[in-house]
C-alpha cells in the first residue's frame, strides 16, 4: 500500500486578532457578489491535480493564493478532495485550527500524534481540535477505489487548547427533507463539537421542498455548499459545488429545484 507524504504544505499565521468586516469576502473577477452575499461558482474554485490528490479549493490553499478569497469569517479552508486508491496525505502538523473532515464516498484512515486510529466513511463527521499541536496522517483505506471528502478549516475562539479527537456516525441525526445539525460549540448538543460558535446542518432534500435556515448568534454569516443537485437560495440559483455566503442577515430560505444535498456553515464573520 503507498503512502504519498508531505506532498502539500501550507503555513498559516498563529496569531490573529480580527478581521474587518468585508475581509476576504469579495473577488470581483471569479464571484458575482450584492450588498450581503457572496457567490462561488463551483468552477471559479482553486485547482489542483497532483496525480493521486484532485482537489478543488473554495479559499486560498497551498500553491492557490488569491488575496480576495481567504476566508468566510473564520471559515478558513473549505477542500473538495479526491485521493486516489491506497494514496494519502503523510504525516504533518497542525496548531490552533478546528479541522472537520466529512467523507462524501469511501473510507479515509486516520492516524495521529494523540495515539488515535481510525476509518471514517461516508456518514461519519470528524474533527480534530488542534490546539498545541498534533501531527496526523490520512490514507485512502482502500486500494481499489476514489476516496472522496471535505476538508473544512475553521479559526477556532481559544488559542492553546489541549488537542482533542472526535467522531461520529451522522446516520442517527439525518431527516429526511430538514436541515440536520452535526457541529455545534456544544459538547451537549447533536454532532461534533469545536472551540467556536459555530454551527453545521445537512440536508437531503426532495426537489420541491422548501426550507428556513435561523441563525443561532447574531452577528454570525452564513455558508452554504452545494453537495449535489440544484438549489435555490433566497432568490440566488446555486448548482453542484457552489458556494454561497451571506451575512448581515437573520436567515435564508432554502429551496431544492431538484433533489439536492447541501451542507450549511454558520460561522462568526470576525476572530476575536
């Protein structure tokens, strides 16, 4: 079984204190853009095909830089990535980041510096609490197919935390045609858990079905990813890996044109 290691490497300043509202937000060449939204057109994303990783960037991410698409508040790095059969990322560290990883197809395996491995498949959430520092490796499990995941970054509310690991199978939480949660910033509450006030719903949704997304915390911005199918979002016609962003804005109104999957990021639009 191969092992690609350390083929992608990207440093990311430790200390930040906050971003000015409109960081990041707008990129008039690759989005069309209004008052309090964002648009990311699925092909407008950073590319990148190393042979065994094909991978598409929303945000700027190793060799993609683009100064006008850093970030979504303190949604940092959002990754649309296929790893070729018993091929995978070698071991590299991380500090002070909230790493969620969704498998959309297959199996990756997960080793790190915390003594924790594990296979995590479609259905299955992960997130690791960086905090002081860990090192992990993730591996396509399988020999003979694709795995296919998202790799999202978010800027956590506490500097240092004692690293941590978390996982578990969505399948219990998901309803059919509503908006399920997976991540909050309570270790009480349905889903993963991370060190910001943050927020993550699926849905699955049957073409023709309508449905509110509330804010939990005012002053936080909305994200929405489009998994499969076609959706509309308050008037905006989003289609497959489209990203769209709103903030300044109490909700939206999700609407499946066609039978659709999406995931919804609730996130602070400034670090503190």
């Amino acid at each position: 079984m191969r092992l690609k290691s350390n083929v992608l490497h990207i440093t990311l300043k430790k200390t930040l204190v906050s971003y000015p509202r409109g960081y990041g937000y707008f990129c008039v060449k690759s989005l069309a853009m209004t008052k309090n939204t964002v648009l990311h057109k699925a092909n407008t994303r950073g590319h990148a095909n190393h042979g065994w990783l094909d991978s598409h960037h929303t945000f700027s991410f190793a060799n993609y830089h683009n100064r006008e698409r850093m970030n979504f508040g303190v949604l940092r790095v959002l990754n649309d990535d296929i790893v070729d059969g018993g091929m995978g990322f070698g071991t590299h560290p991380h500090s002070n980041m909230e790493i969620i990883s969704i498998p959309l197809e297959g199996d990756l395996q997960h080793k790190d510096s915390m003594g924790n491995v594990a296979v995590i498949s479609q259905g299955d959430v992960q997130v690791l609490s960086a905090g002081t520092g860990i090192s992990h490796s993730e591996q396509n499990k399988n020999t003979d197919r694709a795995v296919k995941f998202l790799q999202i970054w978010v800027f956590p509310n506490k500097q240092n935390v004692t690293p941590r690991y978390d996982q578990i199978s969505i399948g219990d939480l998901e309803k059919k045609n509503e908006l399920y949660q997976v991540l909050s910033p309570n270790p009480d509450d349905a889903g993963v858990w991370i060190h910001q006030d943050a927020w993550f719903f699926m849905g699955n949704l049957e073409a023709g079905i309508s449905r509110e997304y509330n804010i939990h915390k005012p002053g936080n911005g909305i994200y929405v990813f489009v998994l499969e199918g076609d959706v509309t979002i308050d008037g905006q016609a989003l289609n497959k890996r489209d990203g769209y962003g709103i903030w300044d804005a109490d909700g939206i109104q999700i609407k499946a044109d066609t039978d659709a999957k999406m995931l919804v990021m609730e996130v602070p639009m400034q670090l503190k």
